[in-house]
C-alpha cells in the first residue's frame, strides 16, 4: 500500500463500515474512502475535470449535467453473479469505488488508488507461528467468537442511540443478539419477520430466542401480497436490478424498527456466505468424505441428482469424467464447483434481453459472464 498520502494510511486503522469523502484544504486533495467489505456503497462521476461523488446515485443524478443510460456490462453481470462487480455499475459513466479503496483526487487533474487492505489471517499466523502445530478449527472458533463478542460489545456501548437486534431464528442473528444482550443492560428490542407462506415462517424459532434473550419482541406478518406491492419500492432504494425477492420483507421490517424509535440494529447478514452457512458447509463435507476413497463406485451417487444437471449444462468442463470418482473429485475441488451452475441458472434469465442487448452483450462480455 502506498505510504506518505498526507495522512491517507488512517484507514488502515479504522474499524467498521463506512463510505466518505474528505478534503484537504491545504493539499487541495479531495479523498474518497469505503470500508473494507464495501456494506457502504460510494458513487463516483468524472468528466471535464469535474467529479461527483454520494452514497446513492440518484445524488448524482440530481445533476442533469449526469448521464442517464444503463451499461449493458453492468447489466450483464448482474444476471451472473447478482450483482456488478465493483468498478462496474449498471449506469453508464458512473462507478462505484471498489471495497477497501481510497482515492485521491489532487490538483491538476492528479489521481491516485489503491487498497489499504486485502483478506488475510494474521492473528491465526501471529498466535500459533511459534507452534510448529497447524491450527484446529477449535482454536479459530476460539478466535471467532472473541471477534464477533468484542465486535458487537463496541456496537452497543459506543452507539448513541438505542441498539436493537434483527432475529431471523437462524444461528447467524441468534448469536449476534444473544452477544448484544450481554453486553449492555437495560431493554432490549428484537425484530422478526413472520411468512404467511409456512415453508418461509421461522415463528417458532425466533420466539424461543426472544424468550430466551427476554426481549421486547416485535413481529411483522409478510405476505405474498406484500412483497409485490413492496418491491418496485425497494427496487427504487437498491439503484440497481435484484434477482430475488429477500430484500423486500426486510425493507418492511426496517419500517417497523424505525417506528418503534430504534435507529440502529444488530444483523447476522452475510454469516452464511463468510461461514459455510446454506449448503456449503454440506459441500464441504462431501468433499472431505470423497477424498478418502476417490476411487469408489458407490461415492458418486451421492451426487447423482446434483451432477446430472450440471453436467448437462457443462458437458464438457475439464476433469468431467462420468465414471470416475476422480474426475468428480477434481470438481468438487474446484472454487467455482458451487457457483457456477448458479450463475448458469441466473444468466437463463438473459434470454428476456433485446435482441439488440443480446448481440452486443455476445460480442463484449468475458466468458465468466457471457451466461
């Protein structure tokens, strides 16, 4: 990471979610700065020398001076990962600043970026390099739980507003409340939502940790109905195409946290992608289990349904072998393995394209994204 940025190397040192903009009055430089996940998103606009910056792009678009056309690049990634992929935006001239970035605007059309931060283990590398042992998955369940105590600890003591807590019924906000109860005394608000569709509903589950946390507990009952009504709103709020319907139930509940008086809440968003959660840590297990005997007949079974699809889709991807348990090993193993029959499924939804979109998209997408 570059050093000597007029004092730029701060956020490094920083400590939660953020996306902001500073200037330095005395070097002229205008700084551009989103935490290390990207949860706040920042927009950016150049032309003529000139820059337009906010968390939202319709602050952008409040200038008609800004552009107002969709970047079928932008698009086409959306409908194979779920989302573009920072720099990139669906609005043509307009990027977002990628997760863990800072940029520098300075005199004379100077510009400058780079990542002060990148994923790494260094308290695993720093309390275990003197021990010739490798890591248990005890001594990082060890780590995590001191992480995420002293994560929600600053939440809730440092907050100047009172915290409450989002309850799914799943293990993710579960622990995330349970931490946030402990930390602080008083009265503490928890939030669920309830699905009239009963193959959604978790009642019973979030009502038992409510009970359990001694919350003061509120519930939102979502329908069909709802989410329907709900979406173009929340479609208004996202700037951008979602491909599924989560968001909406979601922008509900905050309705209700808000108007209980509560301004801040605690979530257990993105555990499951970070931790294993769904059905990878289930992946994972078959994999460990194949390894030990790649050569079994009986072992591909247990993917039989799974593969059969996919191989239909990929026929002919490297170390695709139907009769071998090593060849379906070599996929399993592969990082994309799980990702990519879902991206295949999102890119089906390309075929309600123009046939004008599709013909460009055809002639510039990589073949990551060309569906």
């Amino acid at each position: 990471m570059p050093t000597n940025h007029g004092g730029t190397d701060c956020f490094s040192r920083f400590n939660g979610q953020w996306a902001l903009a500073l200037w330095n009055t005395r070097t002229r430089n205008l700084i551009l700065s989103r935490d290390r996940i990207g949860i706040r998103p920042l927009y950016v606009h150049e032309h003529d020398g000139r820059v337009w910056f906010g968390s939202e792009v319709k602050a952008l678009f409040a200038d008609p001076a800004v552009p107002r056309s969709l970047n079928l690049k932008g698009l086409d990634q959306t409908f194979t990962y779920w989302a573009s992929i920072a720099p990139t935006t669906v609005f043509t001239g307009i990027e977002e600043l990628p997760p863990a970035s800072v940029r520098v605007y300075g005199p004379n059309d100077e510009k400058k970026e780079w990542l002060f931060w990148s994923p790494t283990f260094p308290e695993l590398q720093k309390r275990w390099s003197q021990d010739s042992r490798f890591p248990t998955l005890s001594d990082a369940t060890e780590l995590l739980r001191e992480k995420l105590a002293r994560a929600t600890e600053l939440r809730m003591l440092r907050a100047d507003v009172p915290v409450g807590s989002y309850l799914s019924g799943g293990l993710d906000s579960s622990v995330v409340a349970k931490m946030g109860r402990g930390a602080k005394e008083g009265r503490f608000e928890t939030f669920s939502i309830r699905f009239e569709d009963s193959e959604f509903d978790e009642t019973e589950f979030q009502r038992l940790m409510a009970a359990t946390l001694k919350s003061t507990h509120r519930e939102i009952i979502v329908t069909r109905k709802d989410i329907a009504r709900i979406f173009p709103d929340v479609i208004w709020h996202t700037e951008r195409p979602i491909l599924r319907t989560a968001p909406a139930p979601l922008f509900l509940l905050s309705k209700i946290v808000r108007e209980s008086g509560i301004k801040a809440v605690l979530t257990g968003e993105g555990a499951d992608e970070m931790l294993g959660g769904y059905d990878i840590f289930r992946e994972a297990k078959i994999r460990e289990f194949w390894s030990h005997a790649p050569d079994s007949k009986i072992r591909p079974l247990l993917l039989s349904g799974y593969i059969r699809i996919w191989h239909d889709r990929h026929s002919r991807h490297e170390g695709w072998h139907s009769s071998s348990g090593k060849g379906i090993l070599i996929m399993l193993a592969s990082l994309g393995f799980r990702t990519k029959p879902r991206w295949s499924t999102t890119s089906l939804l390309k075929k309600f394209f123009s046939n004008e979109t599709s013909d460009y998209l055809r002639n510039h997408s990589s073949p990551e994204s060309s569906g």
